[in-house]
C-alpha cells in the first residue's frame, strides 16, 4: 500500500458526511448519533494504524538490507571487476556478480589467447 491510497481526513468532506447522516460505514459496526468528533477519531485512528503497519513493514525490508554488505574487487588474473554480496550476521560470501570461477575461466583464456599469439609472433 502507498501513502497517496491512505485516505485523507476532512472534517466536511461528503464521505465523512455521508457516516454522519446514515450513523454507520459498512462493517465498521458503529451506531446512529455518533458526533462529528468522534467519527474524525475512529478515522484517524484508523489511518494512524495503516500507517503503523507500513512503517512496519518498511522497517523489515530495510533491515533486510542490513544483514547485507557489498565488496567491490579487482580479479588479479583477468584484471576485471567483481562485487561479492556479503552476510553480514555469518560472515560468508552469499553472491558474485560476475562470479570468481567465471573470472578466473576468462584469465586462463587470456593466457591461452596470448601463448598463441606468442608462438605466432
């Protein structure tokens, strides 16, 4: 859910009007002689809710991230670079991009490219 789909709160908008005149929104179980007041509460407590539980869940996806480092290197042999996605909490390489043994596969075809030339020459 967006921030832009929570509903905005006015006092003398027709949907809030609408609670007041009729004394109940679908499912919401509230009664006939509510005041304007306490309509405005029950709302806002609402929307305070939604909003809770997406800071919530904003929450969880960063610390997600957080569990997570980014290495950048230099492969010696191939003379490309990497990144290595790093646990953090465990201390262990969770990914390469490109990954080491592919690197390492260009490096051993660079020496085979230039023996080649080498012994052309």
């Amino acid at each position: 859910m967006k921030f832009n789909d929570l509903p905005l709160l006015q006092l003398n908008s027709g949907q809030y009007a609408h609670r007041i005149e009729t004394g109940f929104e679908s499912g919401s179980g509230r009664t006939r002689g509510e005041t304007v007041e306490e309509v405005q509460k029950a709302a806002n407590q609402d929307l305070e809710k939604q909003v809770q539980e997406e800071v919530d869940d904003f929450n969880e996806t960063v610390e997600s991230f957080m569990v997570r480092d980014l290495k950048f290197q230099i492969h010696r042999d191939s003379d490309r670079l990497f990144v290595q996605v790093i646990d953090v909490i465990q201390d262990e390489v969770v990914s390469e991009m490109p990954p080491e043994e592919f690197l390492d596969m260009v490096a051993k075809i660079q020496d085979m490219v230039g023996i080649i030339l080498d012994e052309l020459v």
